[in-house]
C-alpha cells in the first residue's frame, strides 16, 4: 500500500511515482465508442445556411479579408461555425486528440495539476480551467484523478470552468461531467452561459471567453486549442511584408483563392518581427492576446498554465491545413465542413508571456509523458488487466502518444509559472542543508531537466 509523503520530504521523481500509484484507476474502456456526439441529418444540413454562400457575400460588400477574419468565421461563426455546428473529434469525426486515444493522458495531466497545486503551497481553493475543452474527456480523466486524490487535497474547495465557444460541445461536456445535471443561463449576456455539478459534488461552469472567469488561484489547461486560433499570414516581397489575404476567385465566382494585399495591413505592419529570417511567417495574435491574459492572471492570482498543442519553435512557415475526416483538405473549399489548424508557435507565445511568469518549454509529448510516469502507469494498468484485447488497445494507445513518429515528437508542452514557483525555497527548521549549498526549488513535473525562462 502506497502512503502519502509530505512534499517537503519528496525527492525530484519519486514523488510524482508516489501521486501516480497512489490512484489505482480502471481502465476506460467502452467509453471511445460512446463518446460521439451524433451528427446531424441530410435534411438538418440542407436547411442550413451555407458558409461559402455567407463568406463570398461578405467578400463582395467588403473585399478580400484577411486569413485570421476567415478562419474566425469557419470556425467559430455562432450560426453556421465549423466548432458551432459540428461533431469533430474520434474515429467517425475529422480528427482524434491524445485524450481521446487513451485515459493515462488525462491522469498524468491530473497529477501535474495537483503536483503544481502543491507547489504552490497547497492554497484553500483551487480553480481548475480548461480552454477549448472538445467532448470533456481530459476534464473528466483529470477530475478522476482528483477525487481518488482528495485525502491530498485535504480541505481544498476545487471547481471546474470551461471556456467553450460551441454550444454544442458545451452540451456534450456537460452530459460526459454532470451526467446531464446542467442548466443553461437565461440571458445570452451572462458571463457564464451554463451551470452543474459533477457526480462528486464539484461546480462546474461554462464561458465563452477567458475574461469571464472569475479570478482566483487557478491552473489552466489548454490541449489542442491554441492551433484552432485564427492567424495572420504574411510574405516577405520584395516592397516588404504582404499579408495574405482571401479573395473569391474571378474565374470561377463559387470558388476562394489566396491574394497578396497590395500595400502594407496594419496586420503587417506590427506584427511582424523587425528581424525576422523566414520568407513566410503565421502570427496568431489572439492566441498572443490569451497567453498574456493568462500571465496576468498567474501573475495576480498565483497558479500555472499548462499549453499542449503541435507546434515549433518559431523555424517553421506555412503550417496551416485542414482536415476532414481524418484526411488533408484544402483550406478554401467548402469552408466549414473541415478542421482549419496551424501549427502555434511557442517562441511567440513565450514573447507575448512577457516576464511576469517563467516559461517551461516547449518539451516534447514523449518527454513531458515519461517524465510524468506514463511507463510506471502503463505497467500498474498492465497488471491489472487480463482481456487481451485491452491489453492490445492500452498498448497501442501508448505507442500512439509516445512514439517520436506518431504523436511522440510532433506534440509538445508548454508552461507558464508564477515566478515564486521557481524561487528557492526557504530554510526549513530542522532540515540539516549543506550552507553552501543553497537548496533547490521544487522540479516541475513533466519538464525537469529543461531550459527555464524567467
Ligand atoms: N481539447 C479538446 C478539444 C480540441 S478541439 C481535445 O484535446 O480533445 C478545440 C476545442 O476548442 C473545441 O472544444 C472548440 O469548440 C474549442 N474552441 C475553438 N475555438 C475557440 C475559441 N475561440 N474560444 C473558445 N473555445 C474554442
């Protein structure tokens, strides 16, 4: 039997391996297939209205708009939005993300948050965050880790709050953590737009934005949302930078095509580095716009922001693409009825965090996963589980995340800390320290060993 240690006492990894064995978990399975959102019919679809119908109107009153305004409106228009209206994730949708492939994802993610919590001097009341939530099975997998873990928790009051631009999805959420137990607001101005309660007694609320979240002590989770943000493209000519725009297509009048803005945007005159090297370059402002809310926050309030998307460090160009039912599909046709994405660029992120937090990262899926234990929980998983067909589900699901050719390498993660986190801990009584030596601060789980930014 596994007992709690004091975190004072834990050692660098042993301590994450203790938190880790301590919650001995079923395996979730079954859950995969249920977790479709049903799709809509034929007849649903005819009846409503057509994004390239809306878009190409828009283009004739206003001329060519930009790839941000383009992807806001494909994705995340209220009515006919491909978020809005659409049943996205798992096999029977357009793409499949790491919580869907398998529950450990989720319960390494739960035990970083309660590791990051402690860190943080184990405050009175956790706020628990998650922007972009998709069918709310990271929350649901995290949310399990938590209540197998509450002797840990002690006396903290812990709530849930999603930020959800889809109120379809929001609906999905709700029936997978509240088992249906969820109202939604009267009015459409209410900051949060949906209230319930999880089986367990925690609150949980919908907004759809960051802003609305009330402040407090909170630790942010964001898994595949920063790369639906829209971005801004733009080419180096030889007059200087050109932002890439989207026009209709004069040949053919139901069909778009990229353009190169004549003269400079105000897009392209700002947002751009002075020095930068690269020939194209994607900028998502509003993904910048968030990061630094989120480093105000974690500066005020205290807490840590956990970012894990696909991604570079600020080397790659054109990354953006679409997807449709688990294949490439090219950004401009029939808009709406596929995944518009782009790879986010973390040296931006980490530029708009500012220095009010530390950053960590970016660390790849594989090493942010190992160093979090995900063998050691594949093997307590293993042990307990004699079905040879989940055996060979758990073992896939694990290559998948891990393997540097699958989503091992081409994932990452990244972390925004409250500066105190990091600092050195003080002398405790009673504890014998080397005086030269002074001690060194509590290692953040999942990115030991890496470049700190400060
Ligand atoms: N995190 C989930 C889902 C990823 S899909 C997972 O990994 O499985 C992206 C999610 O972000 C969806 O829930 C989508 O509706 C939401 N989303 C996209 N743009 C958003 C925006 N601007 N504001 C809030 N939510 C948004």
């Amino acid at each position: 039997m596994c007992s709690i240690i004091p975190v004072h006492l834990i050692q660098k990894h042993s301590y994450l391996i203790n938190l880790g064995l301590l919650f001995c978990l079923s395996v979730r399975w079954g859950a995969a297939q249920s977790r479709f959102l049903c799709s809509s019919s034929p007849e649903e679809s005819k009846s409503r209205p057509s994004m390239l119908r809306h878009l190409t109107t828009k283009l004739k009153a206003t001329g060519p708009i930009t790839v941000a305004e383009y992807m806001r409106e494909v994705l995340t228009n209220p009515v006919t939005g491909y978020y809005v209206r659409n049943n996205m994730l798992g096999p029977d949708g357009d793409f499949i993300t790491s919580p869907e492939i398998s529950q450990i994802f989720g319960e390494l993610l739960g035990v970083w948050i309660i590791s990051e919590w402690m860190g943080a001097g184990r405050p009175k009341q956790l706020q628990l965050v998650e922007l972009g939530p998709g069918k709310g099975s990271l929350a649901g997998d995290v949310l399990r880790v938590l209540s197998q873990l509450r002797s840990v928790l002690g006396e903290a009051s812990v709530s849930l709050h999603l930020v959800e631009v889809s109120p379809a999805l929001s609906l999905l959420q709700a029936q997978n953590l509240t088992r249906s137990c969820s109202q939604e607001a009267d009015s459409e101005d209410e900051p949060v737009y949906r209230r319930g309660e999880t089986a367990a007694g925690l609150p949980v609320s919908w907004y759809r934005r960051l802003d609305d979240v009330p402040a407090g002590f909170s630790i942010f989770v964001a898994h595949e949302f920063f790369d639906a943000l829209p971005i801004h493209k733009f080419q180096r000519t030889q007059k200087g930078w050109r932002e890439v725009m989207v026009d209709i297509d004069p040949d053919k009048p139901d069909k778009l095509r990229f353009v190169v803005a004549p003269s400079p945007t105000l897009a392209s005159s700002t947002l751009v580095q002075a020095d930068e090297r690269r020939d194209h370059v994607e900028v998502c402002a509003e993904g910048g716009v968030i990061v630094q809310q989120l480093s105000k926050r974690i500066t005020e309030e205290g807490g840590a922001a956990l970012i894990a998307d696909y991604g570079h460090d600020g080397t790659k160009t054109d990354t953006f693409r679409g997807f449709k039912g688990h294949q490439l599909h090219d950004v401009l046709s029939s808009p709406g009825s596929a995944d518009l994405t782009a790879d986010v660029d973390f040296s931006y992120l980490r530029r708009m965090a500012g220095g009010g937090v530390a950053c960590l990262g970016p660390v790849s899926q594989r090493t942010f996963l190992k160093n979090m234990g995900i063998d050691t929980r594949m093997q307590v998983l293993l042990r307990s589980c004699v079905d040879p067909t989940t055996r060979k589900q758990l073992i896939s699901s694990y290559d998948m995340l891990t393997n540097p050719i699958k989503m091992g390498e081409r994932f990452h993660f990244f972390s925004l800390l409250h500066h105190s986190r990091l600092a050195k801990p003080k002398k405790t009584e009673g504890l014998k320290l080397d005086k030269k030596k002074s001690p060194a601060p509590l290692p953040v789980a999942g990115f030991t060993d890496e470049k700190i930014w400060q």
